[in-house]
C-alpha cells in the first residue's frame, strides 16, 4: 500500500512538473472569468431582481410567458410558468442570480474538463514510450499491473481535482460578480412530475457527480487506447470525436433494439432523473449502470491485459 | 567464485522468426562481462530478456539464483540496468527524476540518492531540468539510477554511445571501480571491441542470436601463443642474418625494425643470443595478439564495426 501511494506521488509529480498540465487550469479559469462577465454585462438575470410586490411581478411575468406560448403554439413555457407559480403559492421570493446558481450553470464546463482528462488518459502511458522512459519505469521491484493501476487512478485524481477546482473558482468568480445567497440556499425547479424545492447544494452535486460518469467512461476509453497503440494522438482523437459524435450516433440507431447496448446510449445519466426521459423506450437506470460496468471493465481489462502482457521492444 | 547471473539455454522468437537461439553463459560475482557483437545480433533483446522487458520464450534466467522469468520481483531487486540511451524526464530536475525511481524502491533515504550523486559527480546540476543536461551528464544520471538501490549486477546497454572520450574513460573507470571494490557484477554490451576490450574481464562474442565464444582478456597472451617482435637495433642486416640462421625464424625489416613472428616463450632466448652477439640493442617490443583478429576471424569481416 506505501508503494502504491509512492507510485502516486510519482504520477502527479511527472504531471504537475508540466506546464501543460498547469495550463488546463490556466485555461479552465479563463473560461470561467470570461462566462462570468458576459453573464454580468448582456445577462438578464443579473438585472431580474425582485422587489417588494415580487408576487405581482411574478405573475406578470407568467402571463407575458402564457401570451408567448400561444404565439409560438406549442408547450414552451410550462415548467417556467409552473415554477413561478410554486413560488407564489408557496410564499417564496425567487433569489436573484448568485454564485450558487452560476455554479450550478458551470456544471456544463465538466465537458472542458473530460476534455482535459483525455488528455491526460492519453498522455500517461504513451508519453513513457515516447520518452524511452517506460525502460527504467519497469524495470523496479513492482509488478506492471501496480504500475498500470497507479497510472488510471492519477487520471481520475486529476479529473477530481479539476472538478473540484471547477467548484471553487466557479464559487469565487461567482461570489465576486453576483454575490452570494446565504451558505445552501434552495431552489425551485421542475422535477419527474412536479415543481419541486432543493437544496442548491445537492443539486450542484448531483449534476457534478453524473457529469463524471461521462468523463470517467471517455477517459478510461482513452487511457485503454493510449495502451494499446501507444500513442497519444490516436486515443486523443478517437475519444473526442466519439464524445462529440457519440449522441448523433445513437440518433441514427435509435430504432433499433441494440443501440441500447451503445455506451453512448448510457452515459447520460440525466436521462432518468428529474424531468429526464430515457433515449430508448424501456432503458432503466440499472440498465445504463450494468452497460456502464460492462464498458468499464472491459475498457481496463484490454489496457491491463496489454500492458502486463508486452514485450517493451526497440522505439 | 560464486555466480551472479546464469543464462540457461534461453531462447526468443518472434512471430516465426528466432532472434535468440539457446544462450548458455554465466557471469562471475565482481567480473566485467563484455556482451559483444554487430548490430542486429540480439544483444538488446538479450538484455532486455535479463531485466524482464521482454518475455523469455523457452529457458531461463537466474540472477543471484533467483529466476526473473517466476519472480521477477525479487530478482530485479538485484539489478540496476540502463537499457539503450538513458532517458529520463527532460521536464523535471535530475534531483526529482532520482527521487522518482528511489520512490519505486523500498527503503531509498535522500542520503542514499545524495551518496549517488556525489558518486557520479552531478551535484552542481542536480537541481537543473535533465533537458538542459549534455549527453555526458544524462549518462550518469542512467547510472546513477541505476546505482540507487546497490545492485550486486549493473547492466549497461552500449553505455558509451555518444560520449567524447573523456566521457567513456570516466565511464570505465566507474566501472572498473565498481566491479573491483564493491564486488558488482558489470554487463556491458557494444558493437566496438575496442570500447569494451580495455574494461571487461571477460568477452562474449554473439551473431546471429548465437554465443559464438567467451574469450578471457588477460588469456589472450600465454607462454606458447605467438607474438610479434619488433627490433630497433644498430644493424638490421646482421640481426636477420643471426635470427634465420641460428634460430630458424622468418624474419622481414618493416619501418627500419626488424620483424619476427615466434612463440612467447623463445623471446629470452632471442634477445641473449643478440646480446652475445655484441649487438646494440634500444627496444624489444613485444606487440600483443589483438583480441580484434580473433574476433575478425570468429565473425567474418565487416560484421563489427
């Protein structure tokens, strides 16, 4: 167990010492500040602040939205309308846009970050065949498949840690521009059937955390590629596209029975919670779970069966 | 003396193709083993076999009696090895490229990794990137990885190439060093015999994935082998005439010196009967059989380089 956390010490040693790496935060950060002052100058939110007569402007609100539905014919507006209402009822004046819903909103930035994981996947394995240094890296007192394990578990740390960072910088960024709600304010949103109130806090977790399934199934699909081609360009490549590509693809299959089958079918967990609808019929969240094993085990099976199996011949 | 490393019948292919073709050797504790043949012969894929990078397809190899092939773990314990060119993290300081194999160690103490440094010289440049390091210095940070755990076999892969000769005389004399007062065993391989010729005890001679011969350095001049003599003498004519006549040799005069070819053993001899026969005489050079004309007979020409 010492030398496994040696070994991981090792791996985020090999990655801090880049400057590659530290540029993904550089870049992440960036994106954040840019999103936060375009929100604060052209954003609507910031200026929606309710007064006194909060009710009244609510209901204004719903019939200029009730007005716009007819005009447009179909059901746009509903969940908005329905919530404005929940707030009425219930007696609960709607927060002004703050940190925690800008947080909240950033949680679509975990895309930048599989991106990056990626990247990462690609690169940790690869890269020691690239530099020669997969020589003297195996050739200690430690077995490849400890050395392999290390390797994947420092490419989740990374992706934690980033996720993490995400959460803070997004928390600061936002606090500095729209202020801060309290500690856990709630919030009104639309759920499975009804307008619901939760805590601003669980929801941020909840959709960090299913953003994650997405990101760990696209870097160990990487990370296997780097494995078994040793190169980085080609797991790079292949993953993104297939991140990017992967929903279009299931809308072309859909109709038939096996696309359910298709990671790509499961990894949006979204799909079955709150006002969510799966993709295909008869998809359940166990079922997406079960494929996303399956996909997961086979994905690090192929890596380790490569890894611990080859022979590390000349360049 | 006892064995650090045993080759037994060890073979690999390829696909269809065999690279090695049953290696037998064993190397002595303390012994500076010369791993020598052309390129292409399957000395890399030997030592790559000997550290577990490359899978032994029939046979085995025992380090220290410990077989790398069953327990790769505690036999690699034993060795430090630089296989081909020593490349290291060029992004991070030699310090923390040290830090980082001392780490897959168990018990490595800074000491230890300072106590290296010291050894091979690196302490003004330790805390400079490795990318910034001239091939020289990249070197001998591969041997100081190599040296941090106190392996009782070092393995070098062609540990000369790209070095100024100032660099592979420093390399030789580590080695010499090592072998004679901390009792390591040293492999080194090359495609240059006479790279290898002045730091190995003994030589093995590979082709065509074959161990063709060791040779022994020191064994290469005994009583009964020939040598070469070369005279410098006052009067060349009267020398050839006494050496044909008195002790039936052939003899030829070459750049001035009279040149003889006779067995070790009658060099005494040859240079009493010159002194009884009043001749002035200012050298008797004896040249060496050159290990490299066995080598060229054993391996055809044109085959090292």
């Amino acid at each position: 167990m010492l030398n496994f956390i040696s070994l991981l010490k090792n791996e985020q040693m090999k990655l801090y010492s880049r400057f590659a790496t530290w540029s993904m935060y550089i870049i992440l950060a960036g994106i954040l500040l840019v999103g936060a002052l375009i929100v604060f100058i052209f954003g609507e939110e910031n200026e929606q602040t309710y007064g006194d007569d909060w009710k009244g402007q609510l209901a204004q609100e719903n019939e200029e939205l009730l007005e716009m539905n007819e005009d447009v014919g179909f059901v746009g507006f509903d969940s908005e309308i329905a919530v404005n209402e929940y707030h009425i009822e219930n007696d609960v004046k709607p927060h002004p846009y703050d940190a925690w819903q800008f947080t909240l909103e950033n949680a679509g930035l975990s895309m930048i970050i599989s991106l990056f994981t990626i990247i990462v996947a690609a690169g940790i394995i690869s890269n020691e065949y690239r530099w020669g240094t997969i020589k003297l890296l195996l050739i200690r007192p430690i077995s490849r498949t400890k050395i392999l394990l290390s390797k994947f578990v420092s490419v989740l740390l990374f992706s934690v840690t980033m996720l993490v960072f995400l959460f803070i910088i997004s928390l600061v960024i936002g606090a500095i521009f729209f202020g801060i709600n309290g500690w856990n304010p709630n919030l009104v949103q639309m759920g499975a059937n009804e307008v619901e109130e939760v805590s601003i806090f669980a929801e941020i977790f909840t959709q960090y955390g299913l953003n994650m399934v997405n990101l760990v199934m696209m870097a160990t699909f990487a990370f296997m590629i780097s494995t078994l081609f040793r190169s980085s360009a080609m797991a790079i490549g292949l993953a993104i596209f297939l991140m990017f590509t992967g929903n279009t693809i299931i809308g072309f299959v859909a109709e038939y029975d096996w696309a359910k089958y298709i990671l790509f079918a499961n990894t949006n967990l979204n799909q079955y919670i709150g006002s969510g609808s799966p993709i295909i019929d008869g998809m359940t969240l166990g079922f997406s779970i079960t494929v996303l094993v399956v996909y997961f085990v086979l994905f690090l099976l192929v890596s380790w069966l490569t890894f611990t199996k080859r022979d590390i011949a000349g360049n | 003396m006892t064995t650090s490393m045993e080759l037994q019948d060890v073979h690999k292919s390829i696909g269809n193709k065999q690279i090695i073709k049953g290696l037998n050797f064993t190397i002595k504790r303390g012994e500076v083993f010369g791993f020598l043949g052309p390129n292409g012969a399957g000395k890399t894929t030997t030592i790559r076999m000997m550290v577990g990078l490359m899978k032994i397809t029939s046979g085995d190899i025992k380090i220290n009696g410990v077989s790398i092939k069953n327990n790769f773990k505690e036999a690699i314990q034993y060795v430090g090895a630089i296989v081909e060119n020593p490349e290291m993290y060029p992004f991070m300081s030699g310090w923390k490229n040290l830090k980082h194999y001392a780490r897959m160690i168990p018990d490595i103490t800074d000491e230890r990794i300072k106590e290296v440094i010291r050894l091979v010289g690196l302490e003004k440049a330790i805390h400079e990137k490795v990318g910034k390091y001239s091939l020289g210095m990249r070197q001998r940070m591969g041997i100081a990885q190599a040296l941090l755990h106190q392996p009782s076999i070092l393995i070098l892969d062609e540990p000369t190439n790209g070095l100024d000769p100032a660099g592979i005389r420093e390399i030789r004399t580590y080695i010499r060093n090592l072998a004679e007062q901390e009792q390591v065993s040293v492999i080194v391989s090359s495609h240059l015999l006479s790279e290898i010729e002045l730091m190995c005890d003994r030589i093995g001679i590979i082709k065509n994935g074959e161990l063709i011969t060791v040779e022994e350095v020191q064994d290469t001049n005994t009583e009964n082998d020939h040598v070469t003599v070369k005279l410098d003498v006052d009067d060349n004519e009267k020398v050839k005439s006494i050496l044909q006549a008195q002790l039936e040799l052939e003899t030829k005069i070459v750049q001035d010196r009279v040149v003889a070819n006779l067995a070790k053993s009658t060099v005494p001899q040859l240079v009493r009967k010159l002194v009884e026969e009043d001749i002035a005489i200012y050298e008797v050079a004896v040249e060496r059989s050159r290990l490299e004309d066995k080598f060229f007979e054993l391996i055809g020409e044109n085959t090292i380089a």
